[in-house]
C-alpha cells in the first residue's frame, strides 16, 4: 500500500519532448529578435548575444539600454518590462493593446512584428 509520504523524484524530471520543445521556442525567439534587429537596422548578430541583445532591444525602446538596469530590481522589473513591451510595440507603428500582447504572448506578438510589414519608426516619445 502507497502512503502519502511517498516520494518519487521521477514525477518531477522533464520529459524529451517538453526538452526540444523549449530548445524549439528559444532559437524561434532568438530568429525572431534577430528579425526585429535586422528591422530596426541594427546587426542581427547582436540578438545572439545573452544580455547585450536585452541592452540593444532597450537602445530600440528607450533610446538608451542602460535602463535595461533597472531589470535588477524587484517590482520595478516588472513595470519596466510592461512599459519597454509597449513601446516597442508604438516603435514598430502598434497600438498599446499590441504592446500588452507583446508582455504576455513575447514569441507570438514580436514574430508578427518580426515577420509582418511595419517599420521601425524610432524611439517612441
């Protein structure tokens, strides 16, 4: 008989498809920046570099990338975060609610933006 103390760590190990399912969604994410990079005219090359393609995206947003700073501290990370996705939106000529998209579907919303028409517009105001 089981006991509800019983304690299997096999439950909590990952299997092989969610693996490649997550290397998958990364490099698509990391096209998808190198897209958005190339869009904006910056060298897409930057989008495969860990943490100074987080700089370069805030050089796009906020017209200087040491706000990508302020990622460090808690609450404000995620207000900067809500914000940056927003104008990167108004950057590439979308709304706000394009914007919010961009917060909480980031693969979906900058492949659109990546993959669709629009033009970089320069740091939004």
């Amino acid at each position: 008989m089981e006991t509800l103390n019983s304690f299997d760590i096999s439950m909590f190990q990952p299997s092989t498809g969610s693996f490649v399912f997550g290397i998958v969604v990364a490099v698509l994410a990391v096209v998808i920046l190198y897209k958005i990079f190339e869009k904006a005219g910056v060298e897409g090359w930057k989008a495969f570099i860990p943490l100074y393609n987080i700089f370069v995206l805030y050089e796009l947003t906020w017209g200087n990338g040491f706000v990508s700073l302020l990622l460090l501290v808690p609450i404000v990370d995620i207000v900067i975060s809500v914000m940056t996705a927003i104008k990167l939106a108004k950057a590439f000529g979308k709304g706000t609610g394009f914007g919010i998209g961009i917060f909480f579907f980031p693969v979906i919303c900058k492949g659109i933006i990546a993959f669709d028409e629009s033009r970089y517009e320069g740091v939004p105001a």
